[in-house]
C-alpha cells in the first residue's frame, strides 16, 4: 500500500512539472506568435502605404492624361476645320486651273 502512495506522489509531481512545462511553452509560443503578428502587421502597413502613395500617383497622372486628349481633341476639331477650308480652297483653285486650261473662261 505504502508502495502506491509513494507512485502516486511521484506521478503527482511529475504531473505538475509537465503542466508547469506545458505552460510555459504555450507562453513561448503565444510571445513568439505576437511578435510574428506585429512584424507582419508592420509589413503590411508599410506594403500598403507605398501601393496608396503608387495608386495616387497614377491617378493624379490619369487625370492629367485625360486633360491632355481633351485638347488634343479640341485641336483635332480644329485641325478638322482648317482642313475643310483647305480642301475648298484648293478645289476652287483647282477649277479655276482648269477653266483657264480649257479656254472655257
């Protein structure tokens, strides 16, 4: 009888180290883990900072490209009237050549 007291009380401690064990580690481990969890938080903070200022940049240039074919298209519209003109122009010219080359005047 005096035999499995003497076990138990050896099992006992034995139990206790392993819980003391048992905490121990998971409090390494959770340390570990929130160190892991604020390097990556920072990492992400940083990645996200650097794509916002990247995609405030691109759309302030987007803006100032669709400023830019505005005018181009103004000056399109503009280049498109100038043409007309020429090709009137030109076309009375070229019937007036060719009256004058024809006698018909």
């Amino acid at each position: 009888m005096g035999y499995m007291r003497e076990t138990f009380k050896v099992i006992e401690g034995h139990t206790t180290k392993l819980e003391l064990r048992k905490d121990q580690f998971k409090e390494q481990v959770l340390g570990s883990t929130d160190a892991n969890v604020e390097e990556m938080h920072k990492d992400l903070k940083f990645t996200y900072d650097k794509l916002t200022d990247r995609n405030d940049a691109l759309e302030a240039m987007i803006v100032a490209f669709n400023e830019k074919i505005k005018v181009m298209a103004s000056r399109i519209e503009e280049l498109k009237g100038e043409l007309v003109v020429c090709i009137v122009v030109v076309g009375a010219w070229m019937k007036d050549e060719l009256v004058s080359l024809l006698g018909l005047g």
